[in-house]
C-alpha cells in the first residue's frame, strides 16, 4: 500500500502534466485515519477519479465471457495460433 502523502504529490504532479489520474481508494492508506479520509474524499477527487481496486478491474475489462450458444468461455479469450511464414530468398536464386 501507499501512504497517502507520496500519492499526494504524485497525483498533483500528474495532474499539473494534464494526465488523468485514477487513484485507488483500497490501495491507499496514512497513519492517520482522519488524514487519510480527508484526502480519498475531499482533496483527491477534484483532480482524480478515486474508485476501489474491484471498480477498476472492472473498468478494465467491462465484458463477460462469452457463454451459450456452443461458445467455449475460454475460447474468446484465447490468442491466436502463430504461424510462421516462409522468407523467399531473392535474386538470381529464386525459383
């Protein structure tokens, strides 16, 4: 976990750099509890979205897996086969 002040500065550095910001409320913590409430709900928001790490896994993949119709769950998620291909030599050579 991170303490509350290093995110502070990290997030009023992104923030000055016009990135945006997502900071972690369940990810966050300070030796004080009351510092550490003031921050995730009055200081952070007006310059970063604070969501908890179930939210923000969700964000990232919003889909559920494919079932019914004769659709393997785990085939939507599968990476495509490599297949090499052949070089041709060229010049004089290539036939």
């Amino acid at each position: 976990m991170a303490t509350s002040g290093v995110v502070l500065s990290t997030l009023r550095g992104a923030a000055d750099l016009d990135y945006r910001v997502i900071v972690l409320s369940d990810c966050v913590t300070d030796t004080d509890s009351e510092v550490n409430r003031v921050l995730l709900d009055k200081v952070f928001p007006p310059q970063a979205d604070v969501i908890d790490s179930a939210d923000f896994i969700q964000r990232l993949n919003p889909c559920p897996p494919l079932r019914g119709i004769g659709v393997s769950s785990t085939r939507h998620y599968r990476q495509p086969r490599f297949r090499p291909f052949r070089v041709s030599p060229v010049g004089r050579d290539a036939r």
